[in-house]
C-alpha cells in the first residue's frame, strides 16, 4: 500500500527541490514533477517527490481526517502549531 500526505512547502532550494514542513517535521522532496510551487504551497509527497499542489483547505481538511483516523497526530491538521 502506498501512501502520499500533504505537507506544507517552507523552503525552495536550487535543482527542484524543497523543504516540506509536516507537524514539524521538515524534510527534503523533489519538485521536479509539480510546476510553480511557492512557499507557504501545500504539496501531495510520495517517497520525496512532490506529486501535485493542493489546495490548502483540502490538504488542511485531510491532515484532521488523518489525525481522526489515529494515522497522524491532531498537530499536523492545525497549521498554527507549526
């Protein structure tokens, strides 16, 4: 089973890549397969590639799903807390 979460972009860096923030979380993801991603974007990621830009209201409605279901703590869906 495969898995790809939203995370939040808080860096971009040279040769198409970036630092996604996630609960806190910070790691570096490919944006090779996504066109014009800006800081403050939200990114689906997927083994460290950023697959496609997400509309912050969905990707905030599916971190709270995730918290809910026990797969992600209730942190990640309040990006207040990041």
């Amino acid at each position: 089973m495969c898995l790809a979460i939203p995370a939040r972009v808080v860096e971009i860096a040279e040769n198409d890549q970036a630092i996604v923030d996630l609960g806190g979380v910070r790691k570096d993801v490919s944006l090779a397969l996504v066109e014009d991603v800006a800081v403050g974007d939200y990114v689906i990621v997927h083994v460290g590639y950023a697959l496609t830009r997400l509309d912050p209201e969905e990707a905030e409605k599916t971190l709270a799903l995730m918290a809910e279901a026990g797969l992600a703590t209730q942190e990640l869906a309040d990006p207040s807390a990041w």
